[in-house]
C-alpha cells in the first residue's frame, strides 16, 4: 500500500492506494469518524463491492445504511441526488454520519455533492472503484451534478477525509472505462510530466494489459500530480495555470457530452477526443509541431480512445462550449499546449482558429 | 450608518445598517466584485424595491439579470432554486457573477444555496428587507432548502461578502412580518443579553409602532450578537454552546412548521411557540421559575406573537424533531434557558418532560 497526502492544511487528506484495500476499510475509516456509514454506490457496483466494503465494517460495529443508484452520467442529475437525501432522512441520519462513495465518476460527485450540502455538510470519504475515478475524480473535493444546459454546473468543492484507492477493483473494469480512465492518465504526462509521458509510451501495452505493477504505478503518479496541483490552487481561483490545466482537452469534451446527452460518450473519451482539438488548436497557435499533434493522437488511439470527435458542427461546439464553467467574465478560456509536458491557459485563441481545429478533429 | 464587522478570517464580511442604503448600493457594491449582478428577489419585493438597488446600479454600468421567484416557504424548495439556476445559465452567468439577494429569509436562502453551488460557487451579497432577515437569516452563511422530510435539510454554509440592511424597507412590512422579526430579536435578549432583553421589554410598545430609532437599535444589537456568535463557531461545530445557542425554541419551532405544512406559520412565530414550550421545560427542568416563564410569554405576546402551539399531538411534535439537525448522533440535543439571559444545549431532558413541556403549550 502507498500512501500519498493531499496537503490542504485543515482539509488535508491521505490517499490510500495498493491491493486488498477494501476488506481493510474498517481499520482506517474507525479511527476518523463516528461509526456510522451511509454507502453510496451504483447497481453494477454493488454486487461486486458493496459487502466486501461492508461485511467487515458491519462486523467492527459500524451502522451502514445502503443507497444504491442507477448507474451511469445520465443519472447524474437532481432526481437521483435527492434519492440520496430521501434515504438519510429516511434513516434519520444525522451530522456526524459519514458518506461514503463506492463507484466511478459518477457515483463520487453525487454522493460528494450529497455530503457537501446534506444538513449543510457531513463527512465524506471516497472509494473509487474505477481507474478515472482511482487517478482524477475522487482527488480535489470536485462534487456535483449535470444541469440540462451544462456539465457539473451545480455543486460544490468538499474534500474527502479519506481515498481509499483499491487496485483490485480494476480486474472487474469493462475494457472501455480502462480506456476513459488512460485518458486522464495521459493528461497529466501532457500538461506537466513529460518523463511521465515517456513512461506511459514505453509502457502503455503493459496498462492495456492491466499488469497490476504498470497500473499502479500509473495511478499513484497520476495521483501524485494531482494532489500537487490540488494544494497549490484547491478552489480553482488561481488567474493562471493552477487548477485549472487540468481541464486539457475538457471544455471541447463537455461540449460532446453535452451535444450527445450525458451517457453516450464515456467522460475520459469525450476528454480524448477534446484533448487533440486542443493539440490541434496549439498547433494552429505555433506551439506544437503537425509530429507534436501526431505523438498525442498516437498514444490516446493506443490506449483505446477515440481520436476525433462527433460531428456537431463547430457552431454547436462554439455554443455549448459557451456554457462551460471555464468561461470567465465573458471570455472562453482553453487549456492548451505550449509544449509536450508544458500546458498554459489561453484567454485569445481566435474564433476562426478555434472553429479550425475543431473541424479537423472531428470525423 | 452603522457598520459591524462578522470576523471570521478570509470569509469576514460588513454588515451595513441604516436607511436609504439601497439607492447607494453602487458605491458598496462595485469595489467588492466584477459588474455582473444576477438580483434574486421574488413577487412580492420586487415591484416594491427591485429598481431602487438595480437603477443605480445599473447607470454605474453594472450588468443585472433579474430573477423574480414566488413568494413564500413553500417554495423554498429544489423547483425554486433551479428557476435560479435556470436563469444564470440560460443568461450565460459565469464564476465572476455575484448573486444578490433581495427579500426576506426565504430568497436569501434560496439565492444563497444558489451562490454556494452553481459552478461550485460564486459571490454572494445579502439585501434583507424583512425585519427577520435583518437581524437574523441574512447574517452567518447558513443557506439552504426544504425538503418533504424536514425543514433547512439540504444547503451549504457559504458566508456573503457583505449584508445591507435598508430599514427603510421595514415601512412596508406587513404587521405579521414585523412581529415575526421580533422573535428572533427577542432570542438574542433570552439566551445571552439580558440588559438588551430589559432594554426591549421597556421599548416594546416604540418597536411594535415602527419607531424608525428603536428599530434600528434593535437591529444593530441583534446583529452584533449575532455576528459575535458566528465568528466564534462558524459551522455551529461547537459541542456545547456555540451557533447552537442562536436555535433557541427552533428544534420545536421547526416541528410547527413542518407538521402543519411549510408556510402555514412563519418562522418566527413557530419560534415564538417553540420558545414558551423551551421555557417550560427549563422550568420542569429546575431551571426557571413560574414567572420567569411568564416573563417570556409576555414580552411574546406583546411583540404580537402566539404563545402556544397548534395541537399535533406530542408524538407527532417527538418524531418530526427526531428529524432536526439538532440530533447528534442519534440524541436530541434542545436549547434550554439555564436562567433569563443564559442558554445552555441539552442532550439529556427526559421523553415525559418533553412531552409534558409541549402539551403544556398547545392550545
């Protein structure tokens, strides 16, 4: 087991990371919080995970109650959060029960966004289940839920007390949420580890293969980046870098999640597709060379993800892209590449540029 | 005008009291946040004042999206708030747009859950114009809804960056709304400033008249209570006393509200009721003399407020308080008067003094 820290001062908290975490929950989650658990986890989770999570925390004599969800990014809205809400009520839970997410992506920013508003906030701990949420999501008290007219537009920042990060779970993941989950593997190499790329180009045929080393060596990276970025910028305020490069290649991909509905593309493969416009616009900039450009569409199309995005129109794209909370004052702010390794934030890419990159990436 | 700080580190913020301070919110407003002002009031306040704080505003180039809810608690609600949320995204309101409140208790709420979450937060601003607004809801970031199981469950803490309290607007407030106000007033008097209790026993008569000089000196002392408490226990986090003092008669107050159907009662006469029934239990409980409860059902009634509850029978008062936030750990933690001047929480009343406690005060 590793163990990484997050160092937010009084919000500071440990990433747990390795094999066999699951069945060992209750000799770390004891110590940080009443013995009352509320387990937020999704219907194709649960008969995997639930009891495994569960039995061993039961038997310590922690109250569990069991929410489970539909699964998937089209229940990420109000009406499957508020059966979150109807449960703990219903079970009179009360401050000092803590919320634990069992699942992906989805599962952790609704029940993320349950703790942070339920009785105005209660304790929450992470247990992603999914290589995304393992390496981006469940990392940097990012919580909410879809509105029709935009992606995560409701929520709030709340951190975990706790990421407990078990490796095991990927050997159940489909072959496509391994793939969406590379992709924000891969970002991380792009905008601020280049040696990190380098290893995942040598090494991406082994993370395909799901060689248990490769995979967690690649998450306790991605982790480690994150948490750097996390402390220096945790409310993604800062004018410049910060945060905010994290978001490569995600406002053209919310504008596909949005533009097909949530659910038809998986987020990491919107975020694929969205990361070479974004190379693609660099290019345009001057920054990166047409061999820079071909180098990231190699190794997202290696480790299974599309390379090219719906056809929308780039009018479409403009639009929703309108919507994105990367927006500031009026003006649409991207995550570029000024460099493989190197990401900046662009405030002036011209429209006509960005109208370009978007319809040679789109097929 | 009078100012009084709320200390509370990065998040402080100014309370502003006095009148004719909403023709002058230009001058405050513009030097704390970019010129983008969504204004959240609803049916009944907007024709009333939505244009005196927008005209000026306005010709100072500050930008203003309008959003006009319905009026009243039962509609403080999620259907309520997604009209916010609706209108901001459908306005194209980014993270630089700061929400206003303008109105009572219910649309700061509202618009304060709304700043706390859309886009995982934005700038807040408090405008109260309900007498209970002013000296109680608009100050100390609690925000939130309703839902069908209990009242305030879902919300945020999220602080503004400063409050204005126009008295001016008290010339319209219905007697109702008036009287509701003085409960909370009279609050800060029980449970820690006994001078100011006697101050608004020998002044009752001034406040019920409107005496603009006595309103706003109930206002200023209340505020300055108020923001003493939070500043000490930000997120009422405190095991014993604390922001948990300020929920004097609420635990019973909100089983009032919630049993007989949001809106029904106001808040501050379901507190008045709760109130009496608190008193009559610190009595059962050796606490307060027979005179010493009749003291604070006086000074009540004759701040126009009722005395006693509506008959729901004391089980169904036991089982919607089991739902207040106020239980901690599963144990009902009540706010009783240790004497005139002093309250204190606790956590070990007996069941048959509670109940006899409500019975007593039910007519």
């Amino acid at each position: 087991m590793r163990t990484l820290n997050v160092a937010l001062g009084e919000r500071a908290y440990p990433i747990l990371i390795g094999p066999g975490l699951l069945d060992r929950a209750a000799g770390v989650t004891n110590a940080l919080v009443a013995p009352r658990l509320a387990i937020v986890s999704n219907t194709t989770v649960a008969p995997l995970y639930f009891e495994k999570l569960a039995g061993p925390l039961r038997q310590a004599g922690v109250g569990i109650t069991a929410i489970v969800l539909p699964d998937g990014e089209s229940h990420k809205n109000w009406e499957t959060l508020n059966l979150i809400f109807d449960a703990l009520l219903k079970e009179r839970c009360d401050r000092t029960t803590t919320i634990v997410a069992l699942g992906g992506g989805v599962v952790g920013d609704l029940a993320g966004f349950a703790a942070a508003s339920y009785q105005r906030g209660v304790p929450f701990i992470q247990v992603p289940t999914t290589l995304l949420a393992q390496v981006d999501s469940s990392v940097g008290g990012k919580t909410g839920i879809n509105h029709p007219r935009g992606k995560n537009m409701v929520g709030a920042f709340w951190q975990p007390k706790l990421v407990l990060a078990d490796t095991d779970t990927l050997g159940t993941l489909p072959a496509r949420e391994l793939s969406a989950g590379l992709a924000e593997v891969i970002k991380y190499g792009l905008i601020r580890d280049l040696p990190f790329l380098e290893w995942l180009e040598a090494n991406m045929a082994e993370l395909m293969a799901r060689d248990a080393a490769a995979l967690s060596y690649a998450i306790e990276r991605s982790c480690a980046n994150k948490a750097e970025v996390v402390a220096g910028d945790e409310r993604e305020t800062a004018k410049d870098g910060g945060r905010a490069l994290l978001n490569l290649g995600h406002t053209f991909g919310h504008a596909i999640e949005t533009g097909l509905g949530y659910g038809q593309w998986l987020h990491g493969e919107a975020v694929a597709a969205g990361t070479v416009m974004a190379a693609e616009l660099s290019r345009r900039l001057g920054w990166l060379t047409q061999s820079d450009v071909a180098r990231v569409r190699d190794l997202l199309a290696r480790a299974g993800l599309p390379v090219s995005g719906p056809k929308l129109g780039a009018d479409r794209y403009l639009d929703l892209m309108g919507h994105d909370k990367k927006v500031i004052a009026g003006k649409l702010r991207l995550v570029l590449l000024q460099q493989i390794g190197t990401a900046v934030t662009c405030g002036d890419a011209a429209a006509t540029d960005i109208r370009a990159a978007i319809e040679d990436c789109c097929a």
